[in-house]
C-alpha cells in the first residue's frame, strides 16, 4: 500500500511541476504580448503625431503653390 501511496504522490509532484512550467510559460507569453503591444502602439503615436506636425506645413506648401499659380494666370 505504501508503494501505491508513492506512486501516486509522485505522479502528483509531476503533475505540480508540469503545471509550474505551464504557468511560467505562459507568463512569459504574456509579457511578450504586452511588450509586442506597446511597441505597435508607440509606432501608431509617432505615425499620428508625424501627421499632425506635417498638417501644418502642408497647408502652408499649398497656400503658397495656390499664389503662385494666382500670380503666373496674372502675368499672362
């Protein structure tokens, strides 16, 4: 009976220490996914705010394009 009482606690120790390795991996999968996260939305931050700084600039390129089509329609 002993040896039955042996073989089952040993079977429970693996199954703890299958267990453990399980969580820790996926621990480590989500870590990976959160950091993979946060660099897709710190790229989408810098793709927004390159596109609100270039608005400006852009308005500006084509108040100046539209001036200087006014002025050469005026020379002719």
């Amino acid at each position: 009976m002993s040896r039955d009482l042996e073989a089952a606690q040993s079977f429970v120790d693996r199954a703890k220490a299958i267990n453990a390795k399980m969580e820790a991996d996926r621990s480590r999968m989500i870590a990976g996914l959160n950091q993979a996260v946060v660099v897709i939305l710190s790229i989408a931050l810098v793709g927004v705010l390159t596109i609100i700084s270039i608005a400006p600039t852009e308005q500006k390129l084509k108040a100046a394009a539209l001036i200087n089509q006014e002025q050469l329609t005026w020379q002719k």
